[in-house]
C-alpha cells in the first residue's frame, strides 16, 4: 500500500513538471540575423537575371548600358552579385512581443534602422511607423499570398538555444506579376524551418504568410524561391531574452 501511494505521488509530480515545461514564453524579445547565401547555381541564375533587367531596362526606359542607369544596373547585376549581396544583405530583425502586441524592425550595430511594425497577434493586421509618424495599416502580416502548404516532420528534430524544435517546411504560392513584358519565374516562396512550441509567438511576426500560423515559431528559417535555389536567405536567432 505504501509501494502504492509512492508511486502515485511520482506520477503526478511527473504530470506537474511536464505541465510546467509545456508552459509556453508569452512575452520577450528575440533578433534574429539574416544573410544571403549564394551558391555555384546561384551565381548562374543571377547572371540570367542581369540579361533579363537589362533587356527589359532597353525596352522600357529606352536605356542603354552606355547611360548611367544601365551602368548601374550593371554593377548591381554583375557577375561580382554574391560579393555586393553578402554586404549590402546582412542584416538583423528584431522582434518584442507581449500576449496582445508585436514590434518588429531591423537593426544594424544596436540601432534601429529603416521603418518599424506594430503587429496584432492574433489577425495578423500591422500599423506601420517612421522616424517621425505612422501611417494606416499599409498591409496585414497574413493573406499576402495566394495560399499555403505547411509540411510536419516531427522526427527531424534539433536543439536550439535550449528550444525542442522540429522541421517544418512552409510552402507558399506567390501572386503573379501583372507586367507582362517582364517575367521571371522565380516559382513559390519556400521557407524550410525547425520550430518550437515553446514559445507563444505566431509565425507572422517575423514574415508575411497566408495563413495564421500560431502553434509553433520558428528558430531556424531557410528561405528561398523554388525555381531559384541557388539563391537563399538564411535567418539564425542569436538573441533571446525572456520577460517575466
């Protein structure tokens, strides 16, 4: 009998530790930084994108690579992209979050840079800011695109800072482009992830999607398009601070 009682006693300080660890983060800050990553491939889909712009810089401005815009389209669409793309892409998102309220902007050396969002958790609505004022919401975190595929492997799993997380592979069908003198198939976004379910933050805080996406969040993100490969962004926390 008292084999008995021992061994229920075990069982629900067992049942209480793992409703404390299932406890999800509501509110903290997390930087994440982002750097373009550019393989052999890649470098061959940036020299036909260069032929494409510049074509289509003849065609509809009338430019030639002799003016200044054509040379600077071709220093921007060089051969040398991946060097020019790893220094001017490299850069942080930063995101503060509560249960009711979202920030996210980039940063660069500690400091805020460029313009900022408020971000609604729970529709995916943003109100975006400057320096000086805000505007009305100029677009909403969700329904961007035209609709998503969302695959789970719970067995491909990793530890990062200290977060269970497993792969989750996003995929999302992009809204055609209405010029239809310039096209470039880059095919759908793809966002290959491990993600938590430790912490209460939906995935539309860091990047828009169609869907709204709150059982897990993303530590780890490999972005890129599924006709251009060879061309990626790489998104990898690198702080997170919990507010209790």
């Amino acid at each position: 009998m008292k084999q008995h009682k021992i061994m229920l006693l075990i069982l629900l300080i067992g049942l209480q530790l793992q409703g404390f660890n299932q406890k999800k983060i509501t509110s903290g800050t997390i930087v994440f930084s982002v750097a373009l990553v550019i393989t052999d491939s890649g470098k061959v889909q940036v020299a036909n994108l260069k032929a494409s712009m510049l074509e289509h810089l003849k065609k509809e401005a009338g430019e030639t690579e002799d003016t200044l815009v054509g040379q600077a389209m071709l220093a921007i669409f060089s051969t040398k992209f991946d060097e020019f793309a790893l220094d001017t892409m490299q850069h942080s998102i930063k995101i503060n979050f509560m249960p009711d309220t979202i920030w996210q902007y980039h940063i660069s050396n500690n400091n805020s840079v460029g313009d900022y969002f408020r971000i609604d958790p729970i529709t995916g609505k943003s109100w975006h800011f400057t320096n000086t004022n805000f505007t009305k919401p100029n677009h909403d975190f969700i329904g961007y695109y035209k609709s998503g595929n969302v695959t789970i492997d719970k067995k491909d799993r990793k530890q990062i800072r200290g977060f269970d997380c497993y792969k989750v592979v996003y995929e999302l069908e992009t809204k055609t482009d209405d010029d239809e003198n310039f096209k470039i198939n880059d095919g759908n976004t793809i966002y290959e992830m491990y993600v938590t379910e430790q912490i209460a933050l939906p995935i539309h805080a860091l990047f828009i999607t169609h869907e709204l996406l709150n059982t897990f969040f993303p530590l780890e993100i490999i972005k890129y398009q599924k006709n251009l490969k060879g061309i990626k962004e790489s998104y990898s926390i690198t702080e997170f601070i919990q507010i209790k």
